[in-house]
C-alpha cells in the first residue's frame, strides 16, 4: 500500500508538490487509505451536498496541505472543473458549482504571519471583506475569489457569502502571530453566537476551526519547535504538553465547531517530511503526501455533508 502502484493519488495532480511527493518514503499513503478518505470524498460528492457551496480554507502552509489533500482527492474522482495554477492564492471548481479556495488573508485579513502577506500581493479591503467588523456591523460576509494569469495572481473578484457556504480556520503554527490569530477567530465567532442569539444573523457561513496539526520536533515532549542538529522528527510527543492543543482545548473545544482533534495524530510523527536536505532543514511541521492532511480533508468534507 505504500508503493507508488498503491497511492491514492500521484503527480497527477496538478497540487501535489515534489517536495510532499514522499510517501513511499515515509509509508504515510497507509494512514490515508485506512481511513478511508478517498471513500469519503466520494460519498461526500455523490451526495450532493457540496453542491452550489463555496468552501474557503483560510491558514498558513498546513491549511494549504489540507487544501492539496481535497484537491487531489477529489481530483481522483474526476470531480474537477479546474484550478488557478497559483501558488498562496488557490483555487479549484468542482463539477456542481462547487469552489473551493485557500487563502492566507481572507477576512479582512483575519489572520496574520511572520512572512506577511504572499509574495507581496495585499488584497483589497471591500464592503464584508473584513468579517470581524461585517459581524459587528450584522452585514454579509464577502471573500475574494483569486484568479491567476500566466502563472502570476490578478485581481480576482468579490463574492458574497451565503448561509450554504462554509469557512475552515487554521490559528497558524507560527508563534509570532498565533496569539493574536486565536483571540480575532474567538471575537469573530462570539460575535456570530450574539448575533444569532438575537436574531440578527444576515445569512453568514459557518465558520469552523481545524485544529493545528500536532508538530513532532525532538528535544521536546509536546513536538514544539526547538534548535536542534537532529535529522528526524519524533514518532510520538504528548498532547498534554502541546501547548497549541492545550491552548484550543480552552479557546475553543465545547463552544465552536472543531475538526482536526483526537485522530492519533500525536503518534503520527514519522509521516513528516522529515530531514529536507533542499533546504537544509529538519521539518516536523509539513507531512508528506498522501497522508496525515488527507485525514482532515476527510473531516471537512464530512462536516460540509452534516451542515448541508
């Protein structure tokens, strides 16, 4: 199951970057398979109830790996209406006016990281696309859809949310913004629980958050980031002692709805890309593909079945 005959999908896809291209390396193809994702993205398409739905991935480089994971699964079922051919400001259609985009600054931007925004581009700043204040104003909730020409990001064009359509959040791994990030996701999503309680939700998406991937760093026993001139990650680390796990049990679990959590990923630690001798580096944070990301694309799409 882990040699290239057996992956659930291969270079094929057009999102499948050679540098997460590694899983008959690192035997990651497994974990997908035996949670049956490529299954559940096709029920979840057959059912219909991705149907007329814009699906926003908003987060850094791992939200982006959940996205190449729904995008070459659901490219596996021949699904597919196309893509942007951008890198940092994705998208893809599928057959039942279904769009599906990642980006790192929607809402307004709603989150923030250490390298800014990508490769320069800002967006700009309409009515509803800040959705922070859209909420305290009780207007709609607008996102740019982005559109790419020879390879370069344009301008794209501004849609209005609907109540059909769903937003999947991701606080960032990067330390420098991530408190931040955490408390403007808490104040959008108490604003929409005040909202509503009162009546006085315009027809806003639902608004979900996927929980931050365990990292499995040696040298620590919650697999946080550390120096190290170690060449490989930790199998195993403790959730107990992840400070980012700890920290969305208490923003966010039992008040908000959460997707990403208690899958065994802690143990996963030898699905990471592992020693990247291109950059010199040791990365515990990405994952090689297909694998660990395909469990939360197997997640939202079951989330997008129940709320539709």
């Amino acid at each position: 199951r882990d040699t290239p005959e057996h992956k659930l999908y291969d270079r094929s896809c057009p999102l499948l970057r050679p540098r997460d291209d590694r899983s008959t390396e690192t035997g990651s193809n497994r974990v997908s398979t035996d949670a049956g994702t490529l299954p559940a993205v096709e029920a979840a398409l057959e059912s219909g109830r991705l149907r007329n739905r814009k699906v926003i991935l908003v987060g850094d480089s791992i939200m982006a790996q959940t996205y190449f994971s729904l995008g070459c699964l659901t490219h596996k079922t021949n699904a597919w209406n196309g893509h942007n051919g951008l890198t940092h400001l994705y998208r893809f259609t599928l057959v039942g006016n279904t769009d599906v985009v990642h980006s790192t600054f929607a809402g307004g931007p709603l989150l923030g990281y250490n390298s800014g925004f990508a490769n320069g581009y800002r967006p700009d700043q309409k009515d509803g696309s800040s959705w922070i204040s859209s909420c305290e104003a009780r207007l709609p909730y607008a996102v740019e859809i982005p559109v790419g020409l020879n390879g370069k990001a344009v301008r794209g064009f501004f849609v209005t949310m609907t109540e059909r359509d769903a937003i999947y959040v991701h606080a960032t791994i990067h330390n420098e913004m991530r408190w931040q990030n955490v408390r403007n996701i808490v104040t959008l999503l108490e604003c929409m629980e005040s909202a509503r309680a009162q009546g006085e939700d315009p027809g806003w998406p639902r608004v979900v958050v996927v929980s931050t991937l365990h990292q499995h760093f040696p040298n620590h026993e919650g697999g946080t980031f550390t120096p190290t001139g170690d060449q490989s990650c930790q199998s195993e680390i403790d959730p107990g002692a992840d400070s980012y796990y700890q920290e969305e049990e208490k923003a966010f679990v039992g008040r908000y709805p959460v997707i990403g959590r208690d899958l065994g990923i802690e143990r996963m630690g030898q699905f990471h890309i592992g020693w990247d001798e291109r950059n010199r580096k040791l990365d515990c944070s990405h994952w090689t593909l297909p694998g660990v990301p395909d469990l939360i694309a197997k997640e939202i799409v079951n989330d997008l079945v129940a709320s539709g």
